[in-house]
C-alpha cells in the first residue's frame, strides 16, 4: 500500500468536535475499503488568503494514511461530494515524518536562522 498526506478545510461554522468529527468520518472511509488512517492533526480554525464558498475562515486538518489507491480516490470523492468540506489536498509521500507538522510547531522552535538587529 501507498503512503499519502492529506490536507483538508472544512466550513468555518462547524464547531471543534464537529470538524474532529469528519475526520473520523473519512478514517472509517479508507478502513472499509482496505487502507488505515496513520495519524491526523487538527490544526484548527485559520483565516484562508482568499474566500472560498464565501468563507474567510476554515478549520484545517493534516491526516496521513496507508492506502490503496482506489481506497484513496473513494475517500476524496466522498470528501468533494460533502457539504461541509470546502477543500482537499491529497499528495503521495514515501515515508511519513514522525515529528508534528510545521503547522503544529511552536514558532520559537523553527529554524529561523539569525536575524540582524534593528537600524533605528
């Protein structure tokens, strides 16, 4: 089985739970047609750099599965078909990265190389 990452925004006016809701939803999607959900973050609610559906804002969540590829397909074709769901990026990697995600990183912790200081 392929190894893939997903990124998906979900409307902005579903509550936390709802949102952590449809991510389970899609899990269960790729375990009945042969794959499994590895790991899943939610990144919470983040204003987008353009409106989609007239929405500024959307709840983002990272989900990294083991899957077939028709698995895969089945479970973006249910999440384009879903009200709720505005967005979905899916990518195939070769291996999944054991850290948090960039988004899950605390600001301090990236590596942001030296800065100089401030002319005044």
């Amino acid at each position: 089985m392929a190894l893939y990452e997903h990124v998906m925004i979900a409307r902005q006016d579903l509550s936390n739970a709802q949102a952590e809701g449809l991510i389970e939803h899609f899990g269960t999607v790729l375990a009945d047609n042969g794959g499994a959900l590895v790991d899943f973050e939610y990144w919470g609610v983040k204003t987008m750099a353009y409106k989609i559906n007239k929405n500024r804002k959307g709840h983002y969540a990272f989900l990294r599965s083991d899957a077939p590829a028709p698995a895969v397909q089945e479970m973006e074709r249910l999440m384009r078909l879903h009200d709720d769901v505005m967005r979905v990026l899916t990518i195939k990697v070769d291996e999944h990265k054991e850290l948090p995600s960039v988004q899950m990183q605390k600001r301090d912790e990236r590596d942001r190389g030296e800065r100089r200081e401030r002319r005044n």
